[in-house]
C-alpha cells in the first residue's frame, strides 16, 4: 500500500515537472547547461529523495537532495527540501540560507517565501519578515492574512505609522471589520490617544448597544488609565445587557479586586464559575491565584466554593476535581480532599501529579493498606515514577511486609531520581525495614546514606540511634546521633525517650531518668515502651517501688516488651 502510495505520488511530481521543464528549458547552473543525461539523473536521484522522505528516512532523503545540488547547483526543490529538513532538526540559520537560495532561483514561488516567513518568525527577525511578506502579497494579493501579519510586524517593531497605513490598506481592500477596528484602537492607545479611542467606542455602542464587545474593550481603557470605577460602570452597562456573560463577569471581579471590594468580587466570579461554557482552565487559574493568600481564612473559604461549584458545572472534568482536592488539602481537610483526588482519577487516570498527592495523603494519614492498593493500581499507569515506589513501599513497611517493602524501595532507587529528598527517604525507610529484618549491616548502610544526603535528618538520626542502642553497638556515635536529634527536634517525646535509652544503655542513669520524664512530660504518658523505659532507669537508680508502678502502668497501656510480664513478676529489672 505504501510503496503504491509513493509511486503515484512521485509520478505526479514527474508530471510536473517535466511539464516545467517543457516551458521553460534546460535549467541554466553558473558556466553550465545542464546536459540531458545530468538531468535524467537528477531527477532519478530527486525522486529518490522523495521518496526516501515518504518512508521517512530522513538521513538517506537528505543525502540524496544533496546529490541533486552537487549536479545542479541551482534546483530549487531541492534546497527546499534540505531547508525544510533543517528546520525540523531546528537548524534555523542552515535552513534560512537554503531557502533563501531557493526564493533567488524561483522567486515566484509562494510556498518558498511562505516558508522563509516561518523561518523569521521562529527566529524572530521581524525587520526580514517585513520584506518577505511584501513578497507574498506580491504573489497573492487576496489573501488578507498576509496583509494582517505586515501589519503585525510593524507594530511589533514600534513603527506605527507604517502600522496605520498596513491597517488603512487592507480597510480599503479587504472592507472594514471588528478585527481591523480593534488593531487601530491598539495603535491609538499605544500613541496615547485613549481619548479619541474612548469616544469611537461609545459611538460604537451607542449604535450597537447589544454588541458586548465594545463595552468590555472601553473597559479596558478605562483600566488602562486608572480609572476603575469607570471601568466598573461601563461593565454593569454590559450586564443589564448579558446577565450571564462570564467575561463580563469576571472584568467585573478584576476591576472590584482592584478597588479592594473583595465581597463584591466574589459575587462576580460566583455567577462566572457557573457557566459551564467558560473554560475549565481559566477557572482553575483563577482558584490558583488564591493560593498565596491562603493564610487569610477569607481567601481559603472563597477558593473553596469557588472551587466546589468548578465540580458541579463541570462534573467531567478531572481537573475541576483535582484543584477542589488541592484546596481541601491546604485547608487540612484531608479525607475530603482525597475523595477528591480519587473522584478526578476515575475520570482521568493519566495525571501523575494527583496519584502522588493521595498516596502522600494516604500514608501521613496513616490509612497504609489503601496506599498499598492505591500504590500499585498508581504504578500499572506510571511504573516510572520513584516517588510512587516510596510511597508504596512506606505503606507496606508500615504494615510490616518488610520484604515487599524492600522490593518497592529498591526499584524507587533503582530509577535513579534527582531528588534529593526522595533518596534520603527511600534510605530512611530501607534502614527501617532491613532492620525489622535483622539485616543490620545493610540497615546501618542505608542509614548512612540517608545521612549522607542530609546529615540533620532528625527522623533518621533517632532511629537509627535506637536501633543501635537495642543491639548495644556503637553506643557513643548513637548518643552523639540522639543528642543531635534531640537538638533538632524540642520538645519531642519520641526523641527524648532514645536519648534517655540511650544514655541508660551508655550506664548514665541520672540524665537517662531527666530525659525520660522530659518525654513523659511532652505527651509520652500513654505509650507502655516509654513507661516501661522509666520503669527500668528507676529500677537501677535504687528506686524498686516507683519502677514497678510504672511497669504495672506500662502493661495496662499495651503489651510491652517480651520481658515486661517477667520484670513485674521478679520485681526487677529484666535485660
């Protein structure tokens, strides 16, 4: 089927070509005529290029189209197919010279100057854009939007007298139109003659008032010299006209915005959000806007409706659901933001961004088997993703399937992020796992890795810490680790209990007992392993009475360690 495709297509241009080649004879090369053998073969090898191109080896397309230019040097097909070649590879300056060339050779070619305008528009060479689209009009003076960008141009490059008169040549040509009224009252403004813009606007909507056009571009003069409450008086006009227009509505919102009427503002955007024909988009940019005023509880209360009414004019829109889920985030809410997020991924499963945020919401909210399943449903569509391997592989760590939890935690690593953060946490977790493992060499590993990233990870620092002083190695470094963690992190009372173990395992009973009541003080009464710690550091400082009270309380509150039961039966302290 392709071959037969490029076949036809390629005899057409034979066509064509032969037919030019009839008219206008031999092509002439600087102190060279084109033999007739010279060009059958350049046509065999042109043709070949093409139709390398239609099978889309460009490499071998390309040598061909140079073949043609090495025997005639002036083809100018050929050098628009190289210049084109060069454009895609965003080779602007190599394709600018070979279509250049090619206008030189066949400046009657509209496609060749069309295409040198493209050129000098990515690159932005407005003064040359100039002059190629005089060439264009040239070569076809009915199309009106060579006229338009002349036009552009000049006023792109501040010439506006040469605007006016673009702009007064396509009127008498092409007939007056709205876009051509706007244009000029763009130059006028720009000139500083808002007034004579002012008046030919109120002219226009005194003669077509249903036209809300005109009321929002006067408006916008009016906005432009300071005057918003001129700027909100003609838009009212507008409403009694349209009601329900949202772009009304929302000049109405800014100009209010402006004058700090932010009630008044409000009521605007509310009326704007309900139109479910404005764009999704714009609304979403709008909720974003009030954002880094989150700290006004006004501001987050106005994001919030704004955002849940979003959701009920458009309630196909993964989007609408997925900013709403944000806000609710920012506002703490965290159950109803990931019903939120779950609802946008039922519409759309292909936004990364919200499968992070509800595996992130899920694991701090410490709801870890909906992570694990959430988790893997995220990794079948984005099985890339290092962050949702962490996430992952912290709810199976904290439900205990520490092997599984390995296995999520070394493929998060395995992708190599950048991110720095997320090493140091995929480390973080890995000591914790290895180390319900008893894999205590690679557990101290990833500990230190984890500090390498971040030596003031206090998280890492405590754990790591604790787990030393349970297996009483290297006790020194791990009350150097702990004091450290402590310094970190006041006043809490995990923290304070490792640090108190870890001095009552370095023997320093009397500053393991001050900082084992600094926990219990900081809210770790109700935790049966720091009670029974304060058990044990009173029962080596002589105190046998207090420290069995404490390990009676310290099994009302939970199980305990393994030795508990026996340190209350023995009345005494158990290693």
């Amino acid at each position: 089927m392709i071959k037969k495709l490029a076949l036809t297509f390629i005899l057409a241009i034979s066509s064509m070509i032969a037919n030019a080649q009839k008219n206008q004879g031999p092509v002439i090369v600087v102190g060279k005529v084109l033999s007739q053998r010279d060009s059958l073969q350049v046509r065999e090898i042109y043709f070949e290029g093409l139709h390398q191109k239609l099978m889309e080896n460009y490499p071998q397309a390309a040598l061909s189209f140079q073949k043609v230019l090495e025997i005639d040097a002036a083809n100018d097909a050929a050098m628009y197919e190289l210049a084109n070649m060069s454009f895609a590879q965003n080779k602007q300056t190599e394709a600018e010279q070979l279509i250049r060339n090619a206008v030189t050779v066949n400046p009657d070619n509209e496609w060749y100057w069309s295409f040198l305008a493209g050129v000098y528009k990515k690159t932005n060479n407005i003064s040359e854009l100039v002059l190629v689209l005089d060439e264009l009009i040239r070569l076809a003076p009915e199309k009106e939007e060579y006229y338009y960008d002349r036009a552009n141009s000049f006023m792109i490059l501040k010439k506006t007298d040469q605007a006016i008169s673009a702009y007064d040549e396509i009127e008498a040509r092409f007939g007056p139109s709205e876009d051509l009224s706007s244009a000029k009252q763009r130059i006028l403004m720009r000139q500083g003659k808002s007034d004579i813009v002012e008046q030919e606007l109120e002219k226009q909507i005194k003669d077509k008032p249903e036209d809300i056009r005109n009321y929002l571009y006067l408006s916008e003069v009016y906005t432009k010299a300071g005057d918003r409450d001129k700027a909100v008086g003609i838009l009212n006009k507008a409403k009694a006209v349209e009601p329900a227009n949202a772009l009304i509505r929302l000049a109405l919102a800014d100009n209010y915005k402006a004058l700090k009427r932010f009630d008044d503002s409000f009521i605007e955007l509310k009326v704007a959000f309900a139109d479910p024909n404005l764009n999704v988009d714009e609304k979403v940019r709008i909720v974003l806007s009030f954002f880094p005023m989150f700290a006004d509880f006004k501001a987050r209360a106005y994001a919030s409706e704004l955002a849940s009414i979003m959701t009920k004019t458009h309630p196909d829109e993964a989007k609408a659901f997925a900013i709403y889920g944000d806000v609710l985030f920012q506002e703490k809410k965290y159950k109803e933001a990931r019903d939120s997020y779950k609802t946008a991924l039922k519409l759309n499963d292909q936004i990364y961004q919200i499968w992070e945020q509800l595996l992130r919401i899920e694991v701090s909210q410490g709801d870890f088997q909906q992570a694990i399943v959430d988790g893997e449903e995220s990794l079948t569509v984005f099985p890339n993703q290092a962050e949702l391997y962490l996430y992952t592989g912290i709810a199976y760590s904290q439900t205990r399937k520490h092997d599984k939890a390995v296995s999520y935690l070394k493929n998060a690593l395995d992708l190599e992020t950048e991110d720095e953060e997320v090493r140091a946490q995929i480390f973080s977790t890995l000591g914790d796992s290895y180390n319900a493992l008893k894999r205590f060499k690679e557990s101290d590993q990833s500990y230190e890795k984890a500090l390498e990233i971040n030596p003031d990870n206090s998280y890492v620092l405590n754990n790591y810490a604790y787990y030393l002083s349970l297996r009483g190695e290297n006790l020194d470094k791990a009350e150097k680790m702990s004091k450290r963690a402590v310094a970190l992190n006041p006043d809490n009372s995990a923290s304070e209990d490792t640090y108190a173990w870890v001095l009552f395992k370095l023997k320093k009973y009397p500053e393991a007992r001050t900082w084992i009541e600094k926990a219990l003080r900081n809210g770790a009464t109700n935790s049966s392993t720091q009670v029974e710690h304060y058990g044990d550091i009173l029962f080596l400082l002589g105190e046998k009475d207090l420290a069995l009270q404490q390990w009676l309380k310290a099994r009302e509150l939970g199980t305990g360690s393994e030795n508990l039961n026996k340190k209350i039966d023995e009345k005494k302290y158990v290693e």
